[in-house]
C-alpha cells in the first residue's frame, strides 16, 4: 500500500532514483527523503560512491556518506551490464524523479538518457547534474568543488578581488559550498516539476550545471558591483567587507552594525563619541562606503573588553550579534538546542551519531531523520527481486561481478 503525504512528509508515496556519486545529487535525494519520498540510491559496484571513504569514518563509511544519504537504500549494480541498463529502466518505470550526475553523454552511451527513461515513463522527472554545462569548452571536463569555486569568482570574493585581475589574490571557501549549493538547487528543481506535472500529468528532463548554480547563488550580493553596468553607478564594498569577527578579550563575536541607532550605541560604548559627527560615519550610505574603516575601527576597540561587556551592550542596542562558535561548541549552544537542529542516535553499523534534524517545519511541526546510512549494496538482493528479476539472473549478476549484495 503507497504512503499518501501528509503536512510532516509531503513527498510520501513518492519514489526517487539517485545515480550518482559525491554530494549533489546524493545531499538533493537526501532532502527529498526527509520529506518522505523513498530514495534508491544506484552505486557503482567495484567501491560504491566514492564519498563513503572521504573524511572520518567507522566500519569502512564515512560521516560525510552518513549525511548525504541517510534513509536511502543501496542498489550496487554495474550500468555497463545488460541486466544493469534493463534494471535501470524498470526503477525508471516505476519513479517519480531520477537524478545523475555523470559527465554529458555518459547517460546516453549506457542507453539510459533523456529520451529512453522518458519514453519509458512519461511523467518521470529527469534531472541531470553537470559542473560546466553540457555546451562550452569545458562541458567534458571532470568538475569538483574547488573547482567551481575557482571559475566561479567564488575564490576571488574570499581573496579581497572586487575587480583589479592583476593583483587578485584568491582563497577557498573551506567547505564543499558549490556541492551543496547545486543540491539544494536541485531539490528545489525537482519539486517545481513535480507541481507542474500535478497540472500536465507530464514529467520533463532538466539540465542543472553547478557553474551555473553557484554563479547564480554568489550574484546577488557577491557581484553587485557586475550588476549595474552603466558608468554613472555609484561602486561600493561588497557587503563581505562587514564580515570582520570582532575578537574580544575573551571570546569572538560576529555582528551587523547597520542603523544609526547601532553606531551610536557603538561609540558610546568605545569612548567615541567625537565620531558622531564625522561625515564619513554620518548615516547609513556613508557607512556603507566605508565599511573596511567601520569594521577595523570597531574590532580594534573591543579587543581589551571582556566579550560579555560587548554583548551586552550590542543586546540594549539591538545591534544582530552572536558570539562565535567552535565546531565542537555549537553542540552546545542554547539557541542550537532549543529549535532542535541537531539529533544524536545509534545505528548498527556506525554506532552513535549526530546529524542536523530536517530544517523545514511543515505545518510547524519538527521531524527527524534519524536513519541509518546504506551498506554498499545493502539493498541490492530485494531491489532486483521486487523489479522482477530471478535467482538466477542475480546469481549471474554476482558471479560475473555486476551485482553486489551486502
């Protein structure tokens, strides 16, 4: 019997195939699995995703596998195989969405591209990830996080490079952003087509390149000064010139001094008050034009105060603020543990584990996702067997080395 959605789980009843490996495809069909859709993830058969042996890890899968595919079950299988390829679009047949993110072309040379899954389910939605695009001199080319950062301007933002190429210098952001980013943008993709197919009764394939993604997702405030383009525009900081951490005598706070009101709770509190009718620091548009000055001046002056003497101050003020912390410490922070963003559970395999709670509170209500993450073909013997295929194709399969069953 198909779970029908309800307010906590809307995507219930929904079945979705992952062909993919590291984290855009697998952290999108993840949030789909949060809400409640039912997640098959297709593995190469040799190592499986290759995310399962990056970073820490227990009993040979790692955390950064464990949070990107939780809830999911593992199909191993070889696609290059025959029975792999008719396997494939019998999950085509039977799904509501499909995800990859294989290089172009390597979908249609497995006789599994847009066209073929399509025919076999029209209201399939197809959603295929690339890093460069499928057109350009770069769409056959692997793509990783890094290196979207790097073509992107992402590593020119973090290095202080607005516009002077010359003498830009370049840094990473130090986590997998472009990944994630493309995930969520994926996610989001996927249920517009669901909603658009409730009105056609018809699915559609979609191309998302994390390029474009991540160029999309760093414009708004990142490439500002790119957005107007007439020569009469008035050019100021980008806003990440605000994100100075104010170290205190005691403690690190992160902070946006923005209003009139903030400044001046700010200069009071510094000693300052001469500043107040300086022109440079008069109102907000001033500020904003010199907010390296701003945010040099304010960190320079609280570096001797106790950080509780800051806080307390930019609290009456109302000035956004919050202390900084450690990623050991968040875990117990107070504002962290009553929205609830964190679970700790135990599972077989990986024993006990903390991961984030599912962020979106349908109807107001908090969900978990405390499931375990797949064994490398854990899943592999009953997938096959419920899709119609005999002992003795899977006996074949295995022995030829193109199924796994963990």
């Amino acid at each position: 019997m198909q779970t029908k959605p309800t307010a906590e789980k809307p995507l219930a009843g929904l079945k979705v195939v992952e062909m993919s490996t590291m984290i855009t495809c697998s952290l999108a069909a993840m949030m789909l699995r949060s809400q409640g859709a039912e997640v098959i993830k297709v593995e190469p058969v040799q190592m499986g995703d290759p995310m399962r042996y990056i970073g820490s890890q227990k009993n040979g899968q790692s955390a950064l596998f464990h949070n990107c595919n939780r809830g999911k079950q593992s199909l191993a299988m070889d696609l290059k195989h025959k029975t792999g390829a008719e396997a494939v679009l019998r999950l085509a047949a039977d799904a509501d969405i499909m995800l990859n993110n294989y290089r172009p072309g390597v979908m249609d040379s497995l006789g599994l591209g847009p066209e073929v899954v399509c025919k076999a389910n029209p209201r399939l939605v197809n959603i295929s990830v690339t890093g460069f695009g499928t057109v350009g001199p770069l769409a056959a080319r692997p793509a990783y996080d890094h290196v979207i950062q790097g073509i992107s301007g992402l590593t020119g933002l973090q290095g202080g490079d607005y516009a002077d190429a010359e003498n830009a210098e370049f840094d990473f952001i130090r986590m997998l952003i472009c990944d994630k980013v493309t995930a969520y943008t994926v996610a989001q993709a996927a249920t517009a087509a669901l909603v658009a197919r409730a009105s056609t009764s018809e699915g559609q394939h979609i191309d998302i390149s994390m390029l474009h993604a991540c160029l999309a997702f760093l414009w708004p405030d990142g490439m500002m000064g790119l957005t107007l383009q007439d020569e009469d525009a008035l050019d100021m900081p980008p806003l990440s010139e605000s994100y100075k951490v104010l170290t205190a005598k005691d403690g690190s706070i992160a902070c946006a001094l923005l209003s009139d009101g903030h400044w001046t709770a700010v200069l009071n509190m510094l000693g300052r008050e001469d500043l107040m009718s300086d022109a440079r620091f008069a109102n907000m548009p001033a500020r904003m034009t010199h907010l390296p000055e701003i945010m040099s001046f304010v960190a320079e002056g609280v570096k001797d105060m106790p950080v509780a003497d800051v806080m307390r101050v930019f609290e009456a003020a109302d000035i956004p603020f919050a202390q900084c912390e450690t990623r050991s410490s968040l875990l117990a922070n107070e504002q962290v543990l009553a929205i609830g963003a964190l679970e700790t559970y135990v599972t077989e395999n990986m024993g006990k584990l903390t991961a984030p709670t599912p962020p979106i509170l349908f109807g107001g209500t908090a969900t978990s996702l405390a499931e375990p993450s797949p064994r490398h073909g854990e899943h592999s013997r009953a997938i096959m067997q419920a899709l119609g295929f005999d002992a003795a194709a899977l006996e074949e399969m295995t022995r030829e080395g193109a199924l796994r069953c963990n």
